[in-house]
C-alpha cells in the first residue's frame, strides 16, 4: 500500500509525473487566459478587434511554468526518494524504472539512513521543488504569495505547538483580532502619508466611505472657487501634521490671516475659511468646518455612517452568514446571525470614526511637536481595538488577511524611506521556508494545517489523490 502511489509494474514514475506536469501546465495557462479576458481593460490586457485577445504571453506562461514546475519536482521527488527509503527498509532489490535502480547503486548506507527519518524527505524535496518559484513574475503578486505561504507556515506551527498543550497558558481573549489593530494602524498611516504604499482598494474604500467626513461646497461661494475633491482633503490632512498642527485662525473674524492661508495650504484654503470660528484646529476646521466641537461631530459622523454605510454592512454580512449556515437555519439561530451581522457592523463603523476623531482628538492630548506624523498609527491602532467586539474565529482568515496587507505595506514603506535595503529574490526566499515547513507539517502533523480544501490540494501534490488526510 505504501509503494501504490509511487510506480506501477513498468515503472513509468517519470513519464507519467511529465505527462502530468503537461496537463498541469495547460490547465493553469488556459485558466489564468480566461481569467484575464474577464479582467479590467486598459493595463496588460486589451481587446483588439483585430487581433482578438493580446495577452502578456511571456508572464502567463512564466506563472504556467513555475507552477507546473513546483506541482511536478515536488511529486517526483517525493515519490523517488518515499520508493529509495522503502527499499532501504525493505533490503530487497525492488522493481522500478532503470533510473530508481541506478540511483539505488549511487546511494550509500548513510543516505539510505538518512532517508528513513520522517522529516528529511518533505524538507529535502520542499526546498528543491519551491526554488522554481523564482520563475514566477513578480507582477502577478508574487510578493503576496510568498508573504502569505510563510504567514500559513507559521499559522501552522502555531496549531501544532497549542494542540499538544505547550501554549495552554494563553488566555481566551488573545486571539487573531488582535493583529487587526496594528494592521489598521500601518494601513491608516499610509492612508495619508504613503500613497504608494497604501494598498490600492484600501485607499478607494477608504476615500469612498469617508465622504460623510468631506464636507459639502457651501452654496453662498462663488461658483469660480475650485472646491477641493475627497483625495486633496486627505492630502491636505497630511499637509497640517506635516506643518505640525498650526493654530487655527479664522479668517471670518481675521480677513488677514487668509492671505497666509492661501499660501501654505492653498488647495484646501477654500474650506478652512468658511470654517466656524469656534472651532480649535485646523484639520477640525478641514474636517467639520460647521461643528465647533469635534466630540460632536464625531457623534453626528457616527450616527450618520450607520444609515449609510452601517445598513449595507449589515444586509451583506447578514446575508454571508446565512448562507453559510442555511442547513441548520432556525428561528434560534437567525438571533444569532442577526447578533454576528450586528457585531461586525458596530466594529466596521466605529473603527473608521473613531480614526477619524482620534486626528482632533489627538492635538488636545499630545503637544504638536511630538510624533506629528506618525501619531496616526497609534491614532489607527487604538481605533482598531473595536475588533474585540467581532472577535470570533470565524473572522480570523479577516484578521489574517488585513495584516499581511499591513506587513507589505510597512515593507514598502521601509524600502521607499531607504530605512531597509530591499532584498534579491527575498520573496522566493520567504517563499522556500513557507513552503518547505508546509510540507514538513503536513507529513508530520497534518491536523496542525488549517483549512480542509487546503489540505486535501497538499495531499494531491503529494500522492495524486485529492482526499483528506486527518
């Protein structure tokens, strides 16, 4: 049984594992093509009625072949050296290809030794196989595959080590939520700071859900002055900390100090003066130019972001819940749907507010000298703390998610500072240890990786057989 899935009587282990490699090949090219048609137009992908179709071969191909190449060298090496470490066991000449006989002759008594330890094999044929993620282009997201096979390594050595009791001591309440916080922290940063290393679909998600906080063109303003769009508010923001928080002068009870204004921040100078005079500081009067008080418009901000970003947080995680739970759907637990949808909506409002207060919020606690940048990661991270109210290991692959985002993010933002010198291949590297540790755990712990469909494509690299291992 153990030698089923290694050869067959002729011993076609290589041919066939080629063929398979082929097959593999074929189907990732053709769907990564399918997958591109259905793709934004205007950036490598373009239709030409001409032509058809014009796809960047060489990237898809690259993206084909190393991952084919990765599928293929991990199982026939696996298989080889399971076959040689079975035979060494055995003691018997065994029957195979011509090539497992002649490597059988070239391996001394100690490497067959060698082999029989449990883990050599999978870390042995891991790190050989994942070198051919070097083939893969980087513009396919080949840093975020390997941030995220490393991040899985050692969310699995993290199961292994609390299944057998040595991590008992932790608490309850410490769980993945608690990466949300630093995360939002780093991402609210580069919200303001750092456009390039701000994720893409984090700034628009962020920009769209924030116009409750961009104030609307004050109808008594002449139709020539040019109102500043939600980007140079946010700019503007970064601008003031930049200048480290000056006082806020009204230009409604001081005409002169608009010419000033006008210098140092002109693309927002159109807001600041229409701003009420009772209002402390200058990004308050960016901010919520008609409130005095920021506490106060912090509670009509809040109030209004649940009628309109709070109802359609609630409808969509409503809805997600019920569908993932619509065989054992009941009156009891549609309460308790209602409560999770409720939740999530309550931690996603109060965590964009709160941010947003903690900007004013921030200049009456800390003096404007101190951390007049980077405040606003703790500004972020603070307000992340809503997490504990939607924390649930349902949320986690959320949490997990949000923080490797994060860490690409400060990585970026390090490298463009020229605080860190940027590695070569360092994301193959990352790549390589995930990887091979992946495999170790699934050979030797395979309830310690989580995910049930995960698995079972882990053991199909490994055996062929797309089936659950624990």
């Amino acid at each position: 049984a153990a030698m089923e899935f290694v050869t067959n009587r002729n011993g076609e282990i290589i041919p066939k594992t080629f063929r398979l490699g082929s097959r593999i090949f074929s189907s990732i090219y053709m769907l990564s093509a399918l997958m591109m048609l259905r793709g934004p137009r205007g950036r490598q992908y373009q239709f030409d009625s001409r032509l058809g179709v014009r796809l960047n071969n060489r990237d898809l191909i690259k993206m084909s072949v190393s991952t084919s190449a990765i599928i293929t060298a991990y199982r026939l090496v696996y298989r080889m050296l399971i076959y040689l470490s079975k035979e060494s066991i055995g003691g018997g000449a065994g029957s195979g290809s011509r090539v497992i006989l002649f490597l059988k002759r070239l391996l001394t008594w100690n490497i067959q030794k060698l082999l029989s330890v449990r883990l050599v094999i999978p870390v042995f044929t891991g790190l050989l196989s994942s070198g051919f993620f070097l083939f893969y282009p980087k513009c396919l997201g080949r840093d975020y595959i390997a941030l995220y096979t490393f991040m899985k390594a050692l969310d699995g050595l993290y199961n292994h080590y609390s299944d057998r009791g040595y991590l008992s001591i932790k608490s309850k309440w410490i769980g993945s939520w608690m990466l949300f916080p630093l995360a939002y922290g780093q991402l609210f940063y580069t919200f303001f700071f750092n456009r390039e290393s701000c994720p893409g679909w984090f700034f628009k998600v962020m920009t769209h859900m924030c116009n409750g906080f961009m104030p609307p063109k004050n109808d008594r303003l002449s139709h020539n002055v040019v109102w500043p769009t939600s980007r140079e508010v946010v700019e503007g923001i970064a601008d003031i900390a930049k200048e480290r928080y000056p006082k806020f002068v009204s230009p409604i009870m001081y005409p002169a100090s608009a010419l000033t204004l006008n210098k140092r921040f002109p693309r927002i100078a159109p807001i600041i003066a229409s701003a009420h005079p009772m209002v402390r500081t200058m990004t308050g009067a960016l901010i919520h130019a008609n409130e005095p008080s920021d506490f106060e418009a912090f509670i009509r901000l809040t109030l209004k972001q649940f009628g309109s970003i709070g109802k359609i947080l609630m409808i969509s995680s409503l809805v997600t819940n019920c569908l993932q739970r619509r065989k054992e759907l009941s009156p009891e637990m549609l309460v308790t749907v209602i409560g999770k949808s409720l939740r999530t909506t309550i931690f996603a409002v109060m965590t964009l507010c709160s941010s947003w207060y903690g900007i004013g919020l921030s200049q009456q606690v800390l003096p404007r000298n101190i951390l007049p940048v980077y405040r606003f990661k703790l500004i972020g991270t603070l307000a992340g703390l809503w997490a504990i109210i939607d924390a649930s290991s349902v949320n986690r692959a959320r949490y997990m998610y949000m923080f490797r985002i994060a860490l690409m993010s400060l990585w970026r933002e390090l490298v463009s500072n020229k605080k860190v010198k940027p590695i070569k291949n360092g994301d193959v590297a990352l790549f390589m240890c995930g990887f091979t540790c992946i495999m170790a755990l699934m050979e030797y712990s395979p309830t310690s990786i989580s995910g049930k469909q995960f698995r079972k494509a882990l053991q199909w690299m490994r055996t062929g057989r797309f089936e659950e291992v624990i």
